[in-house]
C-alpha cells in the first residue's frame, strides 16, 4: 500500500517553501514575461524528473541490500526534513528576493533541466522520504515511480501557478513580515514530518 496523500502533502510542504526554482521562476516571468516563465518550467519538470527515476532506481538498490537499512532510510529521512526546516527557518529571516540559477545563453529550458537533474536535495528527498509511505518501506519501482510522478506534478503545478500569477506573487514577496511568518509555519511543519519519521524507525 502507498500512503499519497502523505507523500503528496510532504512534498507540497517543500514545494511552498521559497528555493532558488521558485525565486528564479517568479524574477524570470517577472522579467522576460510568461512564455519565458513557461519554458523554464518545462525544462525544470523534465529535469525533476528525469532526477526522481534515477533516485528511485537508486533507492530500489539501497533497499533491497537489506531488511536493516529500512530504519537507517526513516532516519535519515528524519535528518533530511529537518534540514530542509533548519533552512526554512534560517531562510525566513532573510529577503525573499533570494539569488537565482540564470540561463546566461537565454534558453531557459536548458537551464531549468540541468540545474534539476542535477540537484543532489531532490535526489537525496527521493531516496529518504520515499519509502516512509510505502507499506514496509521497502516500495517496488513501480510503487516508486508512481511516488516520483505525484512528486513532479505537484512541483510543476505550484511552479505553473507562480509563473501564471507573477504579479500577484510579487506583491506577495514584498510582504516580508507575512512572508517569514508563512515560512516559518512550513518549517515547524516539516520539522513535525521529522519527529513523525523518527518515532517510525523506532516503532
């Protein structure tokens, strides 16, 4: 059995909070219009995922090495929400005007795959998370690639409707006290994801 609709809120805990694909999709439309924003997110999602089926292929191989390694996985899932709270908590105090990757050559696309592909965060995500919401945490690959795909479209939805309301999301950025609270929030949430993994290891 797979537990998406935990997966999928996990994911959208992460994809809420402000990275450099969203800082670079928001600056990117705000900038060069939609049909560049849109071309930055094609590339991005094929990037994504082409990361999430190698990730899943390595995690089939971690995990079938040994019953024992399911525990250290939780764990290190574990260790992984709460980094990415840590850096969401860290984050919220800064300007959400944050740095962004910039396709020097303008093609976008390009861009936004290579930088996802090769992102060890999304892989490292894949290969820990993943298997917390499979049935004795061990998923097969078509359970893991299922999980990669809800992965990826809701990563692309959340990046199309950035790129679709720019403006609004500009007005939104330049809330600061609104915006650290929101990711401040995200992060307690995540660090609750990793409390909640912990607990699983040891159960």
């Amino acid at each position: 059995m797979i537990d998406l609709a935990g997966f999928a809120l996990a994911v959208l805990l992460i994809e809420l909070t402000p990275g450099p694909n969203m800082a670079w999709l928001v600056t990117l439309t705000l900038s060069e219009g939609r049909r560049a924003g849109l071309g930055a997110i094609a590339g991005v999602a094929a990037g994504l995922a082409a990361n999430a089926a190698l990730s899943v292929l390595a995690a089939s191989l971690v995990l079938s090495a040994g019953e024992g390694l399911t525990q250290g996985v939780s764990l290190l899932a574990a260790a992984m929400m709460a980094w990415l709270a840590w850096e969401a908590w860290r984050e919220a105090g800064e300007s959400s005007q944050a740095a962004a990757p910039k396709a020097a050559t303008g093609r976008h696309a390009l861009a936004g795959f290579v930088i996802n592909l090769l992102n060890p965060k999304s892989a490292l995500f894949i290969i820990t998370v993943m298997p917390q919401f499979v049935a004795g945490g061990r998923p097969s690959l078509a359970q893991g690639f299922t999980l990669a795909a809800v992965s990826v479209g809701i990563a692309t939805g959340v990046h199309l409707a950035l790129v679709l309301l720019a403006e609004h999301a500009r007005a939104a950025l330049m809330a600061e006290a609104r915006a650290r609270a929101v990711r401040r929030g995200l992060a307690l949430a995540m660090l609750g994801v990793a409390a909640w993994f912990i607990a699983k290891a040891f159960a």
